[in-house]
C-alpha cells in the first residue's frame, strides 16, 4: 500500500463515503467488487489512492486510478463499475467542486488578464 493509500484507509474506516472535517472533502472506500450499475456523479474532483473505478458515458469507457484523475465538471448520470476487494479497497478522495466559487475565480481570471 503506498504511503498516500495508508493516509486515505486510516481517514475512510467504514464501507462508502466518509465525511472529513473539511466542507466538501470526502473518502470513498470499497471492499467488493461493484458490478456496472446507474448512478448521478455530481461535480468534483475523485483522486484515487488505491484501487480502479470505471464510468461508463454513453459509448465512452473512462477509467481512473492512482494514475489517472477523474475531474466532473457537470452533474452527470453514468454507469460505474467498482474494481476491489478486502485485501485491496478501493480508496479515491472525493473533492466537490463549488460552481459559485469557480464561476468567481474565473471573473477574477479574466478580469487580471484584461489589466494593462
């Protein structure tokens, strides 16, 4: 288990979503396989620390792993299949995404740019 994995079971201790005490960060552990089911993801950010995740858009296959991040930046219905087990959870840190503070940075973005 690497280090960053470690970090992430000793935060997410119970079976899927784990509150942290920051506003808007959570952990998701999975012990079992997830066979390909419906479900909304909403916007964030899922890093994942062990383990794979699979979403399923349509026709598109989009994995996500230690190596690879998922970034949502819309609500969207998908399918998702679990890759786990007991000796290897899944663990992915899950960081929304506030549309409001994002929209803002953005203004302040275009409005920095726009200075001489």
């Amino acid at each position: 288990m690497s280090d960053i994995a470690a970090l992430m079971a000793a935060l997410a201790v119970h079976e899927g979503v784990n509150s942290t005490s920051l506003p808007g960060v959570h952990l998701f552990r999975s012990s079992a396989y997830g066979s390909r089911g419906p479900m909304c993801y909403s916007q964030g950010i899922m890093i994942v620390g062990q383990g794979r995740k699979r979403v399923y858009l349509e026709d598109k296959i989009y994995d996500y792993d230690p190596q690879n991040t998922l970034v949502m930046t819309v609500p969207m219905p998908v399918e998702c299949e679990t890759f786990a087990s007991e000796e290897e959870p899944v663990l992915v840190l899950m960081v929304d995404i506030d549309l409001q503070q994002l929209n803002q940075l953005i203004r302040m973005m275009d409005q920095h740019h726009k200075m001489p």
